[in-house]
C-alpha cells in the first residue's frame, strides 16, 4: 500500500498523527509530512483509521 496525501485538502488536524505517528507528522508550522510512505501491513489497520478520520478527507490508500 502506499499513501497519498492531498495537500490542497489538508489542514494539519493531526488526526492521521494520533491514529498513525509512525506514518504521519505535523509539523510546528502545521505542514504534514508522510513519514513512511509505503507502509508494511503491520501499520495497514492504523493507516485506514487515519484515512477514515481524516476530517478533510485528504487522504487515501493506493494498492502497489
């Protein structure tokens, strides 16, 4: 899986953060930041609650 972000959509609400910090960062200056771009399936259930809560719904998963 690899995920996108859609940054005209974001607002750095740090939802992603909470659910996946491995994954996700927001930094001081409110810009996220994909840590992990293609994430193992270890971090596959954390990655689709940040997807689900996104408020913005900005972000999304594409199957390699």
């Amino acid at each position: 899986m690899k995920v996108v972000a859609d940054y005209d959509l974001c607002e750095a609400n740090a939802v992603c953060m909470e659910q996946a910090p491995e994954v996700f960062k927001v930094d001081d200056e409110d810009n996220l930041h994909i840590l992990i771009e293609k994430p193992g399936e270890e971090l596959r259930q954390k990655v689709e609650a940040a997807v689900r809560l996104c408020p913005r719904q900005a972000l999304s998963i594409a199957e390699d």
